[in-house]
C-alpha cells in the first residue's frame, strides 16, 4: 500500500529520511503518526527510526540536540521543526522495569516494529509512502482492534505501562481490545505496580477525556486492570456507575472530581487522593474545589459568598459535574447569580486597610483582615453598598464587637 498524497507534516520530515539514505543508512516513519495518516486523524509530530547509530545521525544534520542518547535517539532540527530520529531498537528501551537502562540496538526494521506495542503502532512509512506492515496493522486499524504485537503476555513484561496505553486507545480511537490482548492485561496486571504514577496518571486521563471513556473504562473494569490502579483497587463496583452516565469530563478537574465523587470521598481524603495520583498543587486545588462546591450545590443553594469564593470557573467546572452526574442543578441560574453579584475580586472593594487605619481609626493589626472580611460578607450578602460611605458606616457599627 502507498499513501500518494502525504500531509504537509510528513512532506516537510521527508528531507530527513532521504539525507539518511543518501549517507547509506535506512530511515522510516514509524509509530503514532503512521497510525493517524491512516486514521485521517490529526497528526502532532512524526517519529522517524533508522539504522544509524546516533553519532552517525549527529554528523549527517547540522543541527541535533542529544535528548535521548542513552536510547538511541537524536533529536534533530530540520527548518523550523524537530525531529525524533532513533535507531532500530528492541523492547528494553520502552522502559523495562528489570533493566531499565538497557539498550539493544537491532539492524532492521522488522526486528524493531516486532517488539513494539500494538499492530497498529507497529506500521512504518517509507519516504515513498509505501506503508510497511508486518503484524496486520492495516486490518487491525480497518477492523477498529487494538492487538498486542506477538505475545501480549511479552509485551506488557517489556512496558506494563502499554496494559494501560491499550485500554487508552480504546476510549481515544473507538477501537475494541482483542481478546487475547484482554486476557494477558487480566493475567499480568500486577505489574502496572512497577510504573511510575505519572505515567499511569497520563494514560488515565487520556482515557477519561477520550471519547469512548464509557467503552474504555468498561475495558478497564471488565480486565480487572482497574484493581491495580492508585487508590481504585476495591471500587469497581462504583466506578461501574461510570457506565451509566450519558456525559462525560471534557477536562482534566473534572475528570478527576467525577472518579472522587464516584468513589464517594469524603473532602478529607480528596487532598490525599489527588497527591497520590503525583498530580500538580494547582490541578488538585482545582479538583479540591469543584468537590466541595458539588457537595453543596448537592444539598442546598450556594450563598453570595460561596458564590463569590469558589469564582466562576470553579462554578462552570461544578454545573459541567452535576450535569454528566444528572444532578438537577441550575447552571443558568447560577452563573447568572454569580454574574448579579456586587464584586467578584476582594480588590473591587471600595476600601482597604489603610482606609480603615486612616479615616476609622482602627490600629493596625489582625483586626483590620477579620473588619474587611465581615464588610466583603455585608456587600455580598446585599446589606451594604460598597462604598467608602456605607462601609465607613458598617465597620463603625460593628467595631463595638470584633
Ligand atoms: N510503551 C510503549 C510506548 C511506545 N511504543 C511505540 O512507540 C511509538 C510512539 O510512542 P508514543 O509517542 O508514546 O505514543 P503514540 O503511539 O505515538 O501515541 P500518542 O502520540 O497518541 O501518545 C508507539 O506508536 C509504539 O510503536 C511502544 O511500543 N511501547
């Protein structure tokens, strides 16, 4: 098969291979991108492998950085772009957890496309278009099937992480995962233990935000995988209501608030959930937020001040929450609350401390935050303007008792 009409992407990459095969060498497209041309999807980047040796690529291009040497890959800069340019290698390289550091270096294409992870990755492009397919990639991508390469049970010992990629494939691409494919992930699931959080929390997510996430979390729960997975082990039972959902997350806080709210945590846990998942301070703030607001808008109305601290963007990500939950909350009222109030930013308040200090004679001190609070909760709550006169008027008031 040749693909005759290649995107721009590839075209402009073509430089690349054609100066390997001028120096002597063999170079392909490989991997992801050859999967997407085929798919028609959008393609990001391409990776191209050959059988140069890295130093051998570093004297062809003028420009290289060394970004992955120890694995045999040269990053190289062509135009304006970059390039991943690797050598033929085997499986060690995809991160074996027993020899993580070990490289093996093979001479040919097929030795190298054989110990990748699925049949549809495990395609090559020549610089011709012709499409090199050793596995059966090309029926596997025509019937929507996500198949290990050879033995699955061999592939997932040389990365656990690809159990976890497999099942993401299936929610990104709408594919389903081959039986046999399925059983090994069931049989040697045990081993996702030995991959770092990240990277299980990448695929994860692309699970979540993928598509078919009903269909890929169906996978994850039916091969058991999920029982293996940070903090979820025992909760299948309650992550199946995932599958009767007709929504789901288009973002990252709300993909994680939905897995807490399903796995019903208490607000307690959340902080530890999340830390444990290695994601960063800000998203587990966020997620920590859209919690806490769910739970409210889940029992009663949020007050002008509830309203005013979890923002706007906590309040959309929370209607977008109970809504693939199908909890009956007005999101148009809300926002439209939030949008009514009288400031949405403790700086568009009329005074600040130093008002007080100075017009009030309030000394400075602790006293002078806990005044301004109670004048912010006043302005929101709609007893007073917020205006220099009025808030002077309150805080004279109320400095009798705080
Ligand atoms: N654990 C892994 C990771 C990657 N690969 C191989 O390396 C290629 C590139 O990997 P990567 O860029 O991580 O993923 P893609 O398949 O390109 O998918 P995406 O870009 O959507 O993440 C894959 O297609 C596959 O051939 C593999 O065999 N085993």
């Amino acid at each position: 098969m040749i693909v005759e009409d290649l995107p721009q992407i590839f075209k402009e990459a073509r430089p690349i291979i054609k100066n390997l095969e001028q120096a002597g060498f063999k170079a392909y497209f490989v991997g992801g991108s050859v999967r997407d041309l085929l798919l028609k999807r959008p393609i990001h980047d391409v990776d191209i492998a050959t059988n140069a040796y890295p130093a051998e690529v570093k004297r062809i291009f003028p420009v290289t950085i060394d970004t992955g040497i120890q694995h045999g890959t040269v990053t190289v800069k062509y135009g304006e772009e970059f390039y991943e340019v690797t050598t033929f290698r085997t499986e060690s390289t995809y991160q074996d957890f027993r020899r993580p550091d070990h490289v093996e270096f093979v001479q040919n294409l097929s030795e190298d496309l054989k110990r990748r992870d699925f049949t549809i990755n495990a395609l090559a492009m020549a610089g011709s278009g012709e499409i090199i397919d050793h596995f059966g990639g090309i029926t596997d991508l025509n019937n929507k099937v996500v198949r290990a390469v050879g033995e699955a049970r061999e592939r997932f010992h040389e990365d656990a992480l690809r159990m976890m990629r497999a099942v993401r494939f299936v929610s990104q691409l709408g594919f389903t995962l081959e039986r046999d494919t399925k059983k090994a992930i069931t049989e040697n699931r045990e081993l996702l233990h030995h991959i770092a959080v990240e990277r299980i929390r990448e695929e994860f997510l692309k699970l979540g935000l993928g598509p078919d996430s009903k269909d890929g979390f169906s996978v994850l729960i039916d091969s058991e995988l999920i029982e293996d997975l940070p903090l979820l082990a025992g909760k299948s039972s309650l992550l199946k209501n995932y599958l009767t959902l007709n929504f789901f997350p288009t973002t990252e806080p709300i993909f994680w608030a939905l897995i807490i709210v399903l796995i019903k945590l208490t607000n307690d846990e959340v902080r530890a959930f999340m830390r444990t998942w290695k994601n960063s301070n800000e998203v587990a703030h966020q997620v920590q937020q859209i919690v806490e607001c769910f739970d409210i808008v889940s029992e009663r109305e949020l007050t002008n001040r509830e309203l005013f601290d979890f923002g706007v963007t906590t309040l959309a990500s929370t209607i977008d929450l109970a809504d693939i939950l199908g909890e009956p909350v007005n999101g148009v009222v809300l926002i439209d609350r939030y949008n009514h109030l009288p400031l949405k930013d403790a700086h568009e308040l009329a005074v600040d401390g130093r008002f007080l200090m100075a017009n009030l004679g309030i000394p400075a001190g602790p006293r002078i935050g806990r005044l301004l609070q109670l004048t912010l909760d006043a302005i929101l709550a709609g007893q007073i303007k917020n205006n220099q006169k009025s808030i002077a008027k309150y805080v004279k008031k109320i400095t009798s008792v705080v």
